[in-house]
C-alpha cells in the first residue's frame, strides 16, 4: 500500500504493487489509480464517489 501522500504533488511516497490503492492521499476522498513500478509512486489521485 502506499503510506502517504505528497501533499502538493498529489504523489505516493511508497507503493508496493500495481493494483494496491494509496491509503492516504491529499484529501480523505482520493486514491491512487496506478503505481510506477520503477520509481515507486502513484501516478495519479483519483476521486472516490
């Protein structure tokens, strides 16, 4: 899972696999869509409805 966001940059600091969602995001209400393997973060955020 990632651990935290990059509050400006809307970033995961850490994930782990492709299809694990980012916990903690720049607002209660977003979650990481996709991870970059090779650098580890998530791309984007994106809004849960």
């Amino acid at each position: 899972y990632c651990s935290t966001c990059v509050t400006l940059d809307q970033y995961c600091s850490t994930c782990v696999t492709l299809d694990q969602y980012c916990s903690t995001c720049v607002t209660l209400d977003q979650y990481c869509s996709t991870c970059v393997t090779l650098d580890q973060y998530c791309s984007t955020c994106v809004t849960l409805d």
